[in-house]
C-alpha cells in the first residue's frame, strides 16, 4: 500500500476570512475526488487550526493499493483539475510518498 501525503501553504493567509475561505475550497475540491479514482482506498482532507508560523493551511491523505495506482492517480483528469484550482492559491506544497 502507498501513502500519499500532500500539505500546502496558501496565499493571504495573513487575512483570516480569506485563508479560511481558500481552505474551505480546496478542502472540498479534495473531497470531491473520493470514490472517483481507481486504486484510491482512502481520501481525507483537513485544514489547519493552529495556524502557527511554521504550520501549512491544508492536508491530503490518500492510500492507493500500489505505486502504480498513485500513477493513475497523478494523471487522472479529476486529478488535473484540482491540481489547477490549488495552484491559484497555493505559495507553498510539500509531499511525501510512502509504502507501507
């Protein structure tokens, strides 16, 4: 099984009702790809809290039977679609790819 952990930093973050506006959207851009790509096990997506000066604004958690299925998955149109939406308001991402 492959773990796939995606956390962003998102632009304005300084204004508090935009930040979680900008979450908000991602957060359910994110959610709307549950069920909806081969291989994908598990979806979850959350927003920061804390909001601390080194802690990202939003998470993806995702588990994909194999390495190939994250293939899939990275060249999926839904997959695409959201990656274009985030980037609009992202400033930072950072990833981790794992088997377990």
């Amino acid at each position: 099984m492959i773990k796939h952990i995606v956390m962003w930093r998102v632009k304005n973050r300084e204004d508090a009702k935009t930040r979680e506006e900008t979450c908000r959207a991602i957060k359910a851009k994110i959610e709307s790809l549950r069920g909806r790509i081969p291989g994908m096990r598990h979806l979850e997506a959350g927003i920061d809290f804390c909001q601390s000066e080194t802690a990202m604004d939003v998470v993806l958690y995702s588990e994909f039977e194999s390495r190939e299925a994250l293939d899939g998955y990275q060249a999926h149109p839904l997959h695409e679609d959201m990656a274009k939406l985030i980037t609009q308001y992202r400033i930072e991402r950072r990833i981790a790819d794992y088997e377990v």
